[in-house]
C-alpha cells in the first residue's frame, strides 16, 4: 500500500518541508531507512541520523531546527511518537479492511447477523443469536460462542476464543489464540479437603477501542461481568480474573495477573509480572513496576509503587540501595565487634 507524503501529512494534521509528492511504501527506523521508507525522530539523541538517513520522509515535532542540510522531506507535527504510532494504525487498518468476504469452511448459527464489509475466515465458527457489527474481521479458527455481540471495524485474530454472552464494542483488536469468558476460579473448599465447583454464571463486557494481546485470558463473572473499560490495552499473556473492572486508558504489561473481583483504576500503568491480589481497588493513575505484588488497595491518586510487597518507589529505591550495601555494613559490624572484644579484655 502506498501514500504520498502529502497524503500522510493530511491525515496526521501535519504540515511539510520538501517534496510531498514522494511516495512511500513502507516504514522504517531512521537509521535503517530506505528510500520509499518514512521515519521519525521523537529522541534527540538519534538526531544525527536524520542528516545521512536514506528514508525519504522523516516526521519530526514542530520544536525540530536541522543544524544542517535534510535530503528528506520532513512532516512537522505536534508529537512525532503519537504521529508515528497513529500512521502505523492506520496502515494496519487498511490492510486489515482488505480483508472481506466469507471463505469456505466457516460456520454461522441460527439467528446471527453480521454487518456489511465484514471477513469470515476459513474455520471460523459464529454460534446463535450473535449479533456482529460492520466491518468486522473474524479470522481463520477463531470461535464465537452463542449471543456473542461485537461491534464494528472490531478484528478477531486466528484462534480467538469467545465465550457465550460476552460483549465487544467497536474498534477493538483482539490478538491470536486469547480466551475471553472462560470460567473464573472459583471453588469452594469441603470438609473432606475437597473442592466444590462454583458455577460461573456472568459474562465478560469489553468496551470500545480496546486491545488484547496474544495468549490472553479474560475470566467471565461469577455472578455481573467482568469489565474491562474504553481504551485499555492488554499485553500478551495477561491473566484478568472473574468480577475485575479494569478503568479507562489503563495498560497492562505481558505475566502480569489481576485477582478476582479487584477493581483497576483509570489511566493505571501495569508493567509486566505483576501480580495483584483479589479484592482490592487501585486508585486512578497509579504505575506499579515490573514484578511487583500488590496486596492492599491503594486510594491515593498518581501514586508509583514497586517491590512485593509494593510500596512507593522512592521508598522501594532507598531499601534496595541499603540491600547492596548489606555485606558492607556486616563487615562493618564485624569489626565493631571484634574491637569490642578487645576492649573488654
């Protein structure tokens, strides 16, 4: 798929120094770029690539002077990292909307709809009553349980796995082989050392312009749903347990686990291998670093917490500085100790 340089400003609400009438087909690394490749620069300590860079456009932010002569043609914009991201999405969309049709073997069950423009891979399967919406891209081996509804220009990769009831809204992207509405954890313990099954009765409801990565699962509820809310973003290998609500614009890095029922915050950054207890809310806002373990709730907005148990990271910071110095502070003691001994004798 090619853009004129031009066309690409247009759509980034950028404006252009150069040819705009360059071509591009691809994207690259401004260190590796190519002709026909558009790059960018956001960190100024790759800047001198941008003087002997072969990409044909660079895009930069609007604060950028060259300190010498660009063969590029440059598109100056507000955020060039933003502005990158927001062209590499719609090139993946307007692949992605090259896909239509309905390729044979696929199944759809009595009852169920699809809107116009939609893609039906080989092997997929659409249970009853399931409602999806307009240009909907279901691909080879995924499966949608009955009463699934899923809203438009939603893509379903290969092997994905939804549960009857759950409920996706539009604009989501959902990657290979995730799980959404399998049963929560839940069992209760017997007199005899035994475990009853609790039936898992809810469903999973994930709102609009949510991505789910690879390898992922989402519990459905014991009982109501569990919520996963407009513009989060789930890294691969992400376990979100039965009754969770996780806030709007929160990220969640690969490993990490959320426990059943807690309730994630708004604008939350989770990096990867966390692991958060069950029950507990965390206020807006609040990052904890990777490998952290999160065991109490926190109500205090912004905070950055880190270690397990986690804390706040300067504090986390200090304690892990004293740990280094621990066998420097034993030997200190121990020479305290022998000079002690001395003394007394």
């Amino acid at each position: 798929m090619k853009f004129t340089v031009s066309e690409i400003a247009k759509m980034l609400d950028g404006t252009t120094v150069g040819d705009d009438t360059v071509t591009i087909d691809s994207a690259a690394k401004i260190e590796e770029g190519q002709p026909g490749c558009i790059s960018f620069l956001a960190n100024s300590k790759y800047e001198p690539y941008i003087y002997t860079t072969q990409s044909s456009a660079v895009i930069v932010n609007k604060d950028f002077v060259p300190k010498q002569d660009i063969s590029a043609t440059l598109i100056y914009v507000d955020n060039a990292y933003t502005a990158f991201t927001v062209l590499l999405e719609e090139y993946q969309k307007r692949i992605a909307t090259g896909k239509n049709g309905i390729e044979q073997p696929s199944f759809i069950g009595e009852n169920s709809e699809m809107g116009p423009f939609g893609y039906r891979g080989a092997f997929s399967y659409i249970g009853k009553n399931c409602k999806i919406g307009n240009n909907v891209k279901i691909y080879p081996g995924a499966y949608l349980g009955d009463a699934v509804e899923v809203g438009d220009n939603t893509i379903i990769h290969p092997g994905v796995r939804i549960y009857d009831n759950t409920i996706i809204g539009k604009n989501c992207c959902i990657f290979a082989n995730t799980v959404i509405g399998s049963d929560g954890f839940g069992f209760a313990p017997q007199k005899d050392g035994s475990y009853k099954t609790i039936p898992q009765l809810g469903n999973v409801i994930i709102e609009d312009d949510v991505s789910i990565g690879s390898n992922a699962t989402i519990d459905c509820a014991t009982m109501g749903s569990t919520i996963i809310r407009k513009g989060v973003k789930i890294d691969n290998l992400v376990q979100i347990a039965h009754n969770v609500e996780i806030g709007k614009n929160t990220v969640i890095a690969a490993q990490a686990g959320v426990s059943g029922s807690s309730r994630i915050g708004e604008q939350c950054v989770i990096a990867g291998q966390v692991g958060i207890t069950g029950h507990i809310t965390l206020a807006n806002h609040t990052k904890i670093g990777a490998q952290s373990g999160l065991g109490k709730s926190i109500k205090k907005e912004g905070l950055s917490l880190s270690g397990s148990p986690a804390r706040d990271l300067s504090e986390h910071l200090r304690a892990m500085a004293l740990t280094r110095r621990l066998p420097e502070l034993e030997e200190r003691l121990k020479e305290l100790e022998r000079r002690r001994e001395v003394s007394e004798h």
